[in-house]
C-alpha cells in the first residue's frame, strides 16, 4: 500500500542525515569524476563509474524530497569545485583502495542512519543506500583480491578449548601487561592504520596543490598526526608480532596542479576526520586492554582539537554550510 507522507513532517534525523549526505554525495561526485578522467585500468574504472552512479542516484533522491517538503537544497559541491583537465593526483591502485575506504564508511554510516529513521520513503532510501552500498564494497574487495592489491588484516591462532580469565592483568598492564590482543583488539589497529595511510596520502596530494596556506598547513598538519598515530597503534601489532600495513603515500602523483576547491577539500579531510573519530569510538568500546582504551582516547582528545581547528578555517574564508538546526528558542524571546 502506498503511503502517503504528506502530514509526516521529517524528524530531526531523517532531515540532518539526508543534509549530510547530500553534501558528502555532491562531495564524492567531484572527485570521482576527476579520478575517472585519469583511470587506466578499465575494471577499476567501471567500478569508478558505479560509485559515481549511486551518488547521483543519492543527491536526486534527496532534491526530490526536499523540493516536495519545501526544504533548502543545500549548496554542496559542483563542477565549480572540480578542474576535470587538471594533472591526476593518484595512481590507479589508490582509486581502488579509496573506492573501498569510501564503501566501508557508508557501511558504518547507513547502519547508524537506519536506527533512528522512522518515514517509510527516508528508511527505504537509506536501506537502499546500505545495500548499494554492501555491493560496492563486495566489488572493490573483489577486485583487490583479484589484482594482488588486497591487505588482508592477520590471523590468530584458533582457541583449542574454552578457557576463562585468571588475572586482572588481561586489562589491567599495571599488574602485568599481556603481550597478546584479542581479535578485535586486532581488528581495530590493523583497520586504523589502513584508514590512517588513506589520509596520508590524501593530506600529500592536497598539500601539493592546495592554494590556500591556511590549507596547505592544515594538510601537512594532518599527515603528522597521522603518522604519529600510526606509529603508536604499530607498536601494539609488532609487539605481538603481527603485520603491519604498508604506506601508500607512493601512489600520490607530483602534480601541483589544483583539480579540487580548497573548500572541497578542506571538506573532505573534515569527513574523514569525522569517520576517524567515530573508528576510535569503536575500537575503545572493543578494546579489553586498558593502556590501548588510555591511548584511542588520547588520540581521540589531539584529532577533536585538530577537527576544531579545521572547522575555523572553513569558518573565517566562508567554506563551512550550516547543517539545519534546532529553534533558539532565548533568541526569539529576546526579539
């Protein structure tokens, strides 16, 4: 039976989510389409393309909705923010594991959405997002497998039997730190390194062609605290003499020439320091060793102030789109 939502107004869920992903949408148009301009292997390219597609289908969806509900299409990003005929900014290999970084932070993020969806049309739309967005990422893990390019996080030794645990110091390393990590504990370092050398690579590449100092700045700032992170959340896996991923800071190409806004960019290092903060959420809910819930939570307090410092820069040169907000309701009376 067809639902008609014309007397359900939109909770404050359903219209900030939708905001959000308009933007990021119109975001990841732009800088699909410039690596889509440079791509050479054509399977990587056709899976460049049905990314592309499904963000389009998203921004339609979500214009549609707002335009029925009378609802300010925010500006986001468009063909003024992209420079198609500029130099490529990565190599082939890069695309790829960005294609499935991008897929496994819509994994996290359409799963978080549904739970507070509520209208039919916006819990459809967001559950076809999801799964569009499951495809994606089966296909680009797919084609890194395929192509040799896949990191596969390491493997632990299977539990011959139950056992329970005996000793405080399973937590606590004050009173004897354990050298093994659980699985998960596992899980999150070799994942945050992953996404950490994602970001390096980005903030080396935007670095090169930023215009702005404020933004160059910004970016070689980034990469610093990338690095340091990375190095901390290293020592866990080679202390228990596990792998490690490897850079890809070399996949960045030497091209100076800008093919994004700065106001895009800056953009797209907020969402993946958003992303960032939401993954050290999670591994310090899944980590059982207290000196590696100490050190996420740190971290976590060094990339708030450098999120913050982000978002005065977007501030003062005019970059940052207010989300849709609640009614101020003191600045009413006062007028």
């Amino acid at each position: 039976m067809e639902v008609n939502h014309e007397h359900v107004k939109l909770t404050a869920a359903e219209l900030g989510y939708m905001w959000a992903t308009y933007l990021s949408d119109s975001m990841s148009i732009c800088v699909l389409k410039h690596f889509l301009a440079h791509m050479e292997d054509e399977d990587i390219h056709n899976l460049a393309v049905h990314a592309v597609d499904l963000s389009q289908q998203h921004v339609e969806t979500i214009r549609g909705v707002f335009n029925r509900e009378g609802i300010a299409i925010p500006q986001g990003f468009s063909e003024q923010d992209i420079n198609l005929k500029a130099r490529r900014l990565f190599s082939d290999v890069f695309y790829l594991k960005y294609i499935q970084n991008m897929s496994k932070g819509g994994l996290v993020t359409y799963g978080r959405v549904l739970q507070n969806i509520y209208r039919s049309d916006v819990r459809s739309f967001f559950s076809k997002c999801l799964t569009s967005t499951i495809e994606l990422n089966t296909e680009s893990t797919g084609l890194l497998i395929a192509k040799g390019l896949s990191t596969r996080p390491p493997t632990i030794p299977y539990p011959e039997k139950a056992e329970f645990v005996k000793k405080q110091s399973f937590s606590l390393e004050g009173l004897g730190r354990r050298k093994s990590l659980t699985g998960a504990e596992v899980t999150h370092l070799f994942a945050n390194i992953e996404s950490n050398y994602i970001g390096t690579s980005m903030a080396t590449a935007f670095s090169q062609v930023a215009q702005s100092k404020k933004a160059r700045d910004y970016f070689l700032r980034g990469k610093e605290i990338a690095l340091k992170h990375i190095k901390v959340f290293r020592s866990y896996l080679e202390m228990a003499s596990l792998p490690v991923p490897m850079s890809l800071d070399q996949e960045a190409s030497q091209s100076t020439e800008p093919p994004f806004s700065d106001r895009l960019m800056m953009f797209h290092f907020q969402l993946m320091i958003y992303a960032g903060i939401g993954n050290f959420g999670v591994s310090i809910s899944e980590s059982q060793r207290s000196d590696l819930a100490v050190d996420y939570t740190r971290l976590v307090g060094e990339v708030l102030k450098y999120s913050e410092d982000g978002a005065n820069i977007m501030v003062a040169n005019g970059w940052l789109e207010q989300p849709p907000m609640s009614t101020n309701r003191r600045d009413l009376a006062d007028k």
